[in-house]
C-alpha cells in the first residue's frame, strides 16, 4: 500500500469518526445538559462568590426619572372644563438599593434581607433645579382629608367644608418640585396634627421614603430549586396579603424585580411583587434585544394586567369593595395606603380606556413608563368639577448593566456559545474532511485510470504489399512501437 493510500484510508477514519461522534452528541444535547446542571449548580455557589456581592449591591446605577404634569387652567377646570396639563421634567435621582442584614435561613435554601432605598439628585440628567422649579398640581392633602369625610356623617362634612375654605385652602397647589416628592408642612394636615398627633403634619409623594426600606424580606436562595432563585417567601412575615378580593390578587408572587432565576424561557411569565403597587404583576416576552452587545429578551407587563374585570376576569379581585371596579388601565391602590384615594396606570393612561385619556388634554401615551394618578372625589366647593383621575406624576426608573459587568458577560457568553456549538464544530470538521477525501480520491483515480489505460499497438517491420518501397529508404531491422494515446476517464 502506498504512502497516498494510507493517508486517504486515514482521512477517511477521521472523518467518519468525527462525523459519527458529533452527530451523536448533537443529538444527545450533551453539552448543553452539561451547560445548565452547571448554570443550576451555580444558584447554590451564589452565596459564597461575586454573584452573591453583586446581588447585595447592584452594580448598575439605577435612576428615578420623575415627571410632573403641570396644571395650566385651574380656573376653567374647577368651573366644570376639561383639565389641560404640561410634563415638565425629568427630575432625575440616583437610587442607591443595598441590602442589609442579609441572613441566611434554613440551611441556606432562604434568606432574609432589608432593602433600603436612598436618592441622590443628578442634575446632568435632569431638566431643571427641583428646588426652585414650581408645579401646579391637585392639592393633595386637601382631596386626602376630604375623601375622609366620607366616612363622617352628612351634618359634620358641611361644617368641615366650610372651615378649610375659611383657612384659603385651595383644591390646587403650587409647590416646588422638591416639596411636592420629599414633603412639606402643609397647613391643614397641621391643624389636623393639633387635634389628632397621630397624623403627620407632613406631606410628599416620597415623604420618609428616603433612606427607608420597603419592608422585611425572605428570599428563596435556589438551593433546593434554581426556578426558586430570589422568589419572595414572606413580606413583612407575610405569605399573602389581605387587601384585595380573592384569594389569588392576594398572592405574593415572584421576586422584588432585581434577580431573575437562569435559563429563562420566552414561553413563561415573569412574576414581580411591587410593594408601591400593594400586588403582583406578571411581565411577558416582547422581543429579543441587545443591550451593550449581549443579547437578551425583552419582558413587558401585557395589557391585560390592567384590564377591566369584564375583559380579564382574573382581575375581579382587585376591585375593592368587591364589584366596584375602574375601567381598563387603572388600578386603585388606596387600600393598602391611608389617605387619598390613589390611582396607578401605565404612563399617560397607555393601554388604558380612552376615557381616561380623552378626561385631559395633553396627554400622550407612552408604553415605556408608568405613572401615578390621583382619583378625585366631589365635595362642596368642587360641586362643578367633573369627575375623573387626575394625573399627578409618573416615574421611569431605569437600571442599564455597568461596562464591566456588560464585558466579563460577553466572555461568559462566548465560552458559553463555544461550548455548547462544540459538537457543531465537530460535525463541520468532519464534513470538510470528507470533502477534501473525496477531492483527493477523485485525483488519486484520475491519475491511476491514465496510467492503466494507455494502448501499445505493434506495427509489423515488413510494408504493406499494395505500397512500394521508396528507393532512398535503407532497410531497418525490428519492429516499430507506436503508442496511442487513450483519453483518461475521468471522476
């Protein structure tokens, strides 16, 4: 056997060895069960590596994005008109989220944490001085202490009516933006203090929210399932809540929104616990996306997660009392709050019942934000005023993986894809190496098929009896060879 044939026998046993083993681990997903029993594996590494630091304190900055809209006809509204308002902002704050006093429960398969909150202001990101920017907006504390006299019978509402209109008290404010989000010493909460010390004289949509915590958690670590990995298992030492309905619209389901389980599928639903909001909600795949050259999907609560009872049945428990219910878009979130009546809706009323919409003018609906509403109630001075949720402000909270972060992911990534294409990798070598056998068996038989087909034809020494000889030719001995040539068949 020559050198050639070995080489080509050999060839060909690396190619159908290579063929044969990658297509078996294709099929046998090896590599990639490989891939998630290591990706589950991990959720159990978490406490002890830089994943475990990382879920204590988040390194990718998050931003609070707080917009106002900004009454511009108070006088036409409260004369019975529609309500016409200006977005002013953003007035943007940098969120600082450790979590403290992380311990670990129950052999390490839970873990309880608080989650502080503390907002730095930015102003290279924000559209004004919040301390010297004013807003005009619904008087807040005014409509708060006004839906209480619901409760009080018919001959003291009057009386109380008229002595907050003898103290100036108007159904509009004007306040600077800082007031309005960190809290002010509003006069008739004040003069309430006096008579009930229990009420705070104070006022602001994130009054004391500043340095405080949401709550005591119990996280599931993964330890016993990776699907389980950041779950909430109680809030405040709570397994469900008692404001709404039904039993489901009490369930606390899914995590706080800062960690996800691995591996997540497109096909399922992503459940988050907002505190602010007093519920759960359910987020579900969009798109796919890339974020600083990663690629990941995109979830978004769907529209039905604020939508009318009558539309989305499961949605009759968050009606409080039970029947009473707002229309599609708004959620009432007054139960779980003492106060003012609060109504939350994604942003500008988006995927909300246009009446809602049409309520204001200058509203623009944007699926990419959320914002809160204020659900006036009538009472004597505001006999003329049509009733309808009046926007307040709406917050877009951001949070953008750092560059690091975002790079050593792209490695991991990388190895992750190397890894599970290997045996892709295999297959494809093992059909170049069958191309490059079968170019160089072709030319190997090209070549024999030339040599082992060339015609010798013996041409006899004596000349044909019908020709004469010439008389100049001398007499040769022998015999002449002459060799034809066959054409080589060819592969």
């Amino acid at each position: 056997m020559t050198r050639r044939s070995c080489a080509i026998y050999a060839t060909g046993i690396v190619c159908a060895h290579l063929l044969i083993v990658g297509i078996a681990l294709v099929v046998a997903q090896v590599f990639q069960t490989m891939i998630n029993s290591r990706l589950k594996q991990e959720i159990t590494l978490t406490e002890k590596s830089q994943m475990f630091e990382s879920w204590k304190n988040p390194p990718p900055p998050v931003y609070m994005e707080y917009y106002f809209f900004n009454v511009t006809n108070p006088e036409e509204f409260l004369a019975g008109g529609k309500a016409s308002v200006k977005q002013i902002g953003p007035y943007t704050y940098r969120e600082y989220r450790p979590r403290e006093n992380v311990t670990f429960l129950e052999n390490g398969t839970k873990v309880y944490a608080l989650n502080p909150k503390s907002f730095v202001f930015v102003p290279e990101k924000s559209a004004g001085d919040p301390e010297v920017d004013i807003v005009r907006t619904v008087n807040i504390p005014f409509v708060a202490v006004m839906n209480e006299l619901n409760s009080y019978s018919f001959y003291v509402r009057p009386m109380v009516s008229m002595y907050i209109s003898s103290l100036g008290i108007e159904i509009f404010m004007t306040r600077t933006v800082h007031e309005i989000l960190w809290g002010f010493k509003d006069p008739l909460l004040s003069k309430i203090h006096k008579l009930k010390p229990d009420v705070d004289e104070y006022f602001g949509l994130m009054w004391k929210k500043n340095g405080t915590h949401e709550g005591e958690f119990v996280f599931h670590t993964g330890e016993q399932n990776y699907l389980d990995y950041g779950k909430i298992d109680t809030w405040n030492g709570l397994r469900k809540m008692s404001w709404w309905s039904s039993n489901q619209s009490n369930m606390i389901n899914g995590t706080d929104g800062a960690v996800f389980h691995p591996l997540i599928d497109r096909n399922e639903l992503l459940y988050i616990f907002a505190a602010d909001l007093c519920r759960s909600i359910h987020l579900a795949y969009v798109e796919d996306v890339e974020v600083k050259g990663i690629q990941a999907y995109r979830f978004a609560p769907p529209n039905d997660v604020l939508m009318n009872p009558k539309e989305n049945p499961t949605n009759a428990g968050f009606c409080v009392p039970a029947g009473e219910c707002l229309g599609t878009g708004v959620l009432k979130v007054s139960v779980c709050r003492e106060g003012a009546p609060i109504v939350v809706s994604f942003p500008h009323f988006y995927q909300a019942d246009p009446a809602y919409i049409n309520a204001v003018d200058g509203l623009n609906p944007n699926k990419e934000e959320h914002e809160t509403y204020l659900d006036l109630q009538p009472v004597r001075k505001t006999k003329l005023i049509n009733e309808t949720i009046f926007p307040i402000m709406f917050v877009n909270e951001t949070a953008t993986i750092d560059d690091n972060s975002a790079s050593q992911m792209r490695t991991l990534l990388l190895i992750v894809t190397l890894v599970s294409n290997f045996p892709l990798l295999i297959v494809g070598l093992g059909i170049i190496l069958l191309l490059v056998l079968v170019v160089v068996f072709c030319r190997n038989r090209q070549k024999k098929t030339a040599k082992d087909d060339t015609a010798y034809t013996q041409v006899s020494d004596k000349l044909d009896d019908s020709s004469e000889k010439p008389a100049n030719q001398p007499m040769k001995n022998g015999s002449y060879i002459a060799m034809s040539p066959v054409e080589a068949q060819k592969c």
